[in-house]
C-alpha cells in the first residue's frame, strides 16, 4: 500500500510541478509582451514627440527668422534698409547714442544746418541717392551729437581744398592730438559714389569722411571749398546751397601744419565752431 501511496504522491508533485513550470513559463511570456509593448509604445512616444519638437521649433524658427519675403515685406514701400554696423572705435574714440532705425526713406530731400560762430552754412542733401547717410545725419543730429563741436582740420592745396567736420570730441578752444579721432558707435556703407572722374567733388559738396577702407563711413563729414581732386571712395552727401563762402574764408585762413607729415593740412587757424547741426 505505501508503494502505491509513493507513487500516487510522486505523480501528484510531478503534475505540481508541471503546472508550475507552465505557469512561470506564461507569466515570462505575459512579461516579454509586455516589455515589448511597453517598448514599441515608448517608440511611438518618442518618436512623436521628436516630430512634435521638430514641429514646434520650425514654427518657432518661422517665427524668430522670417522669410526672405517677410522680410522683404518689413521694408516700407520707397524706403530701404541700412545696416548699421557696430563699431568699438579701434583706434579713436566712440560716442555711443544707439544706431538709427533699420529703413530709409529713398525719395525726397532733406535740410542740413549748422548753426556757426561764423555764421549759418545750410545744405541740401538728396534722399534718392544718399538715404541711409541722410538717415544717419536725421538720427544723430535729433541726438545733438556735433552741437558744440568744431571743424578741426583743413587742407588748402592745389586741387584739394577741404574743411573736415564731425568728430563729436573736438569741443572747446584750441586743439588735441586726438581731434579728428571720434565718431558714432556704428559705421556704414558708402553711398553716391561719384561717377565723374574729371571732377569728383566739386566746390560746395559736402562729402563723408572714412578710414579708406570700406564700410567705414562714421560721422565725420568734409566740406570741399573748391572742386577737390580725390579718389572717388567717399560718399557725397549734398551741396551746400549758402555759407560756403564762410568754409572759404576759414580754408583760406591757414592751418598749423599739424598734419603736414602724414594726410596734409592741420588745425584751422580760423576756429569754426559749430553750434547746433540740425536735420530737416
């Protein structure tokens, strides 16, 4: 009777065992569909959230970065854009009063007026050919950036009769080392190159200074007393309409040969001191 009894309990934990087997067998099953699950729906999570990011940051990009003709629409019909580039002053001396809007007006004209010791010099400058530099001159002198300033160089020689303007650090009486040094936070680029070689700036232009290289237009301004003889890397800005004949009678005065060694000229003899310069 026990050998039975043996056998029918060795049967009974072998079926036990069996059904153990099968039941942990199952629940690896159950776990591996799971965990596939599980994984393929974190595929489709993240592979949409990925398009949602992807999404979201060209809309974002659409809306940091407009198109060429977003932007294009951005500049006013007759009006065009300038860029203002920053400058650290290098070598001189900057005077910071922020940049000028980023569009021009490329039609009409505008009034420049220096208010002098000697007298009221006044000027026409054409926005068609020159509308950023008018721009510039509208923005700056709205700042009182040259009130108070003086034209602190001259040249008279043959061909080449100029009086230099428009650093906003030659102020008071007498002369530094360092007139002729200063200008804006910004430079920009040329504009109204002239065309004629035979007489590229003639009497009574009023002509952009730079350092010669371009894209280097500040605010320093030269005012030819008679046709001047230069290369033609300076932007015209206008014509003076009165007062030329002061800017004459300054040039004619002499200068103290400060610059004879390096561009020619030097300090005026005849102090002009600018008192307002408007823009109108």
């Amino acid at each position: 009777m026990s050998s039975i009894k043996d056998r029918q309990r060795a049967a009974a934990r072998a079926r036990l065992e069996k059904e153990m087997a099968e039941r942990a067998a199952a629940a690896r099953k159950r776990r591996q569909r799971q965990a596939v699950i599980g994984s393929a729906i974190a595929v489709v999570v993240i592979a949409g959230a990925a398009v949602w990011l992807v999404t979201a940051m060209k809309d974002d990009n659409k809306k940091k970065s407009p198109s060429a003709s977003s932007s294009a629409a951005a500049v006013p019909a007759g009006s065009v854009a300038c860029t203002w580039t920053p400058d650290s002053g290098g070598g001189g001396k900057v005077k910071d009063v922020g940049t000028p809007p980023a569009t021009a007006v490329k039609s009409g004209t505008a009034t420049l007026t220096m208010d002098t010791n000697l007298g009221k010099i006044v000027a026409t400058l054409d926005k068609a050919k020159v509308p950023c530099t008018t721009a510039s001159f509208e923005y700056l002198s709205s700042k009182k950036f040259w009130d108070n300033t003086k034209c602190h160089r001259l040249v008279n020689e043959k061909n080449f009769q100029v009086l230099q303007c428009g650093d906003p650090f030659a102020t008071g009486k007498g002369y530094r080392a360092t007139d002729g040094q200063g200008g804006p936070s910004y430079t920009m680029a040329e504009e109204n190159l002239p065309t004629d070689t035979n007489n590229p700036y003639p009497a009574g232009s009023i002509a952009m200074a730079n350092t010669g290289q371009p894209g280097s237009t500040g605010s320093q301004f030269f005012i030819c007393t008679a046709n001047t003889q230069l290369p033609a890397s300076y932007t015209l800005l206008g014509t003076i309409t009165s007062g030329l004949d002061i800017a004459q009678k300054v040039v004619k005065a002499g200068d103290d040969g400060a610059f004879k060694s390096s561009a020619g000229g030097g300090h005026p003899k005849m102090e002009l001191d600018i008192k307002t310069l408007t823009t109108s």
